[in-house]
C-alpha cells in the first residue's frame, strides 16, 4: 500500500500493526499524469504532499511572467507550502508534476487528527522538519558563496539523479541560471 | 527564571508546574558580553541555542575572507547549525553575539533526555520547525525574485527591529549587499 511512506517514517521512529493500519487511512493517494497540478498559484495549500513515485516541482510565476522554481521533490521527499498549509492563506505557488507520480496527501484536518491518535508522529515529522531546516541552511550558505558555475556543478554532484530525470531548462530555473548557460556548462562536464 | 522560553513553549502546548520544572533544568543560561562567541568553525555545534535576551548572528568566512552573515536571532529565537547539531560535524559557521545577551541552551544528549521524559516538547518543536521551514520558503523566494533594493525595503519593513539593533555592514552583509550600497539606500528612505 503506502509502502514507501511506511518505511521512510520507520526509519525515524517504531511504528506497530495498528500504528500502520491507522496511518493507511490518513492520506489519500492521487496518481497524476505528468503536468498536472496538485496546487495552483491562490489556492491555499490544503495538504502536506509525500511522493511515493514520481517527481515533482514547486515555482512561482515572477514579474516578468518567467517560472522559477523553489524546490523539486522525488520518492520519500516531502513537498507542501508551509505557510499557506499552517496559516490557511493562499499560496503563490504551483506544485506540479514533471512525471506520472503517485503522491499521498494528508490534509490539515486530519494531519491534527493524526497526530492526536499517533503522537509518535510529532517526533516523525519534528525530525523531518529539523532536516528541511538544516538543508535549508546549508542550501542559503551554497546561494550566497558560489560562483554559478560552482553552484551547477554542487547540484549535479549532490542529485544525479535530477540531472537525469529533470528537463534541463527546469534545472537553469532552479538555480537562477539561463537554459543556455547550463547547456554550456553541461558540454563542458562531458 | 527562563521566563521568556516558557512563555514561548506556552504559546504551542500546555505546559504544567511539574513539566515547567523539569524545563528549567535542561536548559543551561550563559550571560554573554558583546561580540563573545557560542560557536566557532570547526567545532560541533553541540548545542540549540535560545536568545532570552539580546541578539546574535551566525556567519561563515567566504573563499574571499568576508563574512558572510546567514541568519540573526533576537529574543524568543532559536539557532543553531542543525546539520552540525544532528550529525555531530565540524560546523563551518560562527554564533556571535551583536549585543550583550541571556542565552539558554541544551545540548544533543539533554535535548533527547527532554523528548523522553516531556514527550509534549516534540510538538513544540515540530511547529517550531515548521515555521523556520516555512520562513526558508519564503526567503529563497525574496532571494530569487527580489532586486537588491527590493530585498532591503522588504528586510527594513519586516524586521524593523533588526534595523534599530545590528549595525549597518553585518545588515549589509546578510542582504548579500555592500555596506556602502545600503548606505545610499538608507539615505534615499530618510
């Protein structure tokens, strides 16, 4: 069932029978084709988004109407706007799919429920956010000391495997590069 | 005692005299002077650190020798290198404080004594978590859409307080600016 949701939280923490049981029935699972949306700029961010397949991108529309993207999500990664998610105001974030992926949602509701019927899960996700915050941090310091190209070359060596399954015009996005610019660095690497 | 941690505990969960008493003893306060250090590169930062007065920053020394400064905390604010904390590795920021501060701290091996025996403080962290996942959110959105006089007023209109307290070059040096820069952006807001 939620197979990989199970095993991903029973590395943090011990999880019985009835514990699993339980969790099934929080979050619902959605296959989506590649493209689709699970959030859309002002709509409020209802749920917190666990990837069991697939690969996923958040970006928001800037200024000069171009997509930038914030994040990308695989298998085992979490994805949600936390601000609209815990606050309950409208996101400016879209949330799609770059593949047919399999996502499971809980949504804020029951999320408290959850965590009121299995408080073991607050230690689950308080070590899962301790993590976000710590990538955050390191990903803040690599924003503000790399050159660009030093910046790509991080990227590719800390995530192969989005190289390989992200279109590279979303990669340039991500790192506040132009497609053309990672096109050059990429020949330069092979 | 540790007055302002527990009204900031209070503000997420229920805390009662047995649960408030066991808190003051985790937590350890120093009295630091003005520009003392809680963290220096290459040490393990054994340590969450939470500002009971005063203010602090973290900051690394780039490739070019300048400090490059990566967050500030002021009362009620937490901080710490998560990655150093939680994977006991050399940290390569320094915590120092701006001003004489109060600080309460608690080191890895308390911190988990506490989650076992006052299970509730997961909770307290998880949202605290949360909410610094969320602040990351929203500032590398500021740091890839924003113009660098946009990130100043934006800065300046947020954290009014930071502007009365930190001087000038480390407001600079946060903002990824140069002190003479926000010099001239200050004159144009008077």
């Amino acid at each position: 069932m939620h197979a990989n949701l199970i095993s991903h939280i029973q590395k943090f923490i011990e999880l019985d029978a009835h514990a699993i049981e339980m969790l099934h029935g929080y979050f619902k699972r959605t296959t989506y084709k590649k493209k689709e949306s699970l959030l859309k700029a002002g709509q409020v961010c209802r749920s917190l988004h666990f990837v069991e397949k697939g690969c996923v991108r958040m970006y928001f529309i800037t200024d000069k109407a171009t997509e930038q993207i914030t994040q990308f999500a695989k298998e085992n990664w979490w994805i949600s706007d936390y601000f609209s998610f815990m606050d309950n105001i409208p996101s400016p974030y879209f949330i799609q799919t770059i593949e047919k992926s399999e996502v499971l949602s809980i949504d804020a509701a029951v999320f408290e429920t959850m965590l009121k019927e299995l408080p073991q899960m607050e230690r689950y996700f308080r070590m899962i956010m301790q993590r976000a915050v710590a990538a955050s941090q390191l990903r803040i310091k690599y924003m503000s000391e790399l050159s660009k190209e030093a910046f790509y070359n991080h990227f590719c060596t800390s995530f192969p495997e989005f190289v390989q399954r992200v279109p590279q015009y979303m990669i340039a996005s991500y790192l506040g590069l132009t497609p053309e610019y990672v096109s050059e660095l990429r020949k330069k690497k092979l």
